[in-house]
C-alpha cells in the first residue's frame, strides 16, 4: 500500500507531501481502501 512506501521515505519532505496526498485520495475515494 502507499503507507508502505511512506514508511521508505523518512524525508520529512516527503512525508508531508504524500500526507497531504494521503488525505486527498482518502476524500475522493471515500469509504473505499
């Protein structure tokens, strides 16, 4: 899943980014995982 590729990235660049990505999807995507 993405959280295993955020777990790669220790950046906290990175984290932020896909955060705030993660967030995103999870609103367009709804209930669905």
């Amino acid at each position: 899943k993405i959280l295993v590729m955020l777990m790669g990235c220790p950046d906290p660049v990175y984290e932020k980014f896909f955060s705030r990505l993660l967030r995103l999807l999870e609103k367009n995507l709804g209930t669905h995982k």
